[in-house]
C-alpha cells in the first residue's frame, strides 16, 4: 500500500481498551499513541486518526478535558515523529 502514490491508510483507535467507557482517550491512550507512532516513523502514507466519536457529553461539560486528552494524543505523536504523518481528529 505504502508504494503507491496517492494511497493513505488510516491509522485508528475506535475500539481499544486504553479508551474510556465513552470512547474519550486516556492516559494509557497517549503511550499506545506515542508507541504507534514509533512503529510508522517516517511511513508517510499511514494517517493517524485520534479519537473516533467520543460518546455521552451532549451538554458539552466534559468538552476541555476532551480536548487537553485528544491534544496530549497527537502531542505524543509530533515528539516522535517530527510532523512527518498527517493527523486527523476525527471528534471531540
């Protein structure tokens, strides 16, 4: 796949158990991120994909928190790979 010009994959944690009952990234979420990243350093053609439609904040209370995790994500991810893969945050 990585060959071909063009051609991406995409890199997702929608079920994993280093996420929350909701599907919201934790602590463990961030060292299994930093641990792909290191995996696909320099595959240009692997996409990371953080947090895949978090669950249960319809009032928006938990949003920052949220947001800080998803950060500290793709923050383990740009200390590994130096920009190198494109990121995608799929929901907040």
């Amino acid at each position: 796949i990585g060959g071909k010009a063009g051609v991406y994959c995409l890199l997702s944690l929608c079920v994993d158990s280093t996420l929350d009952q909701n599907g919201v990234p934790t602590d463990k979420t961030v060292e299994r991120w930093s641990w792909l990243a290191s995996m696909f350093r320099r595959q240009e053609h692997v996409m990371f994909g953080i947090c895949s439609s978090p669950k249960m904040n319809y009032n928006g209370l938990d949003d920052v928190r949220r947001f800080n995790l998803i950060q500290a994500c793709v923050d383990a991810i740009r200390v590994v790979d130096d920009g190198q893969n494109i990121v995608v945050v799929q929901g907040l």
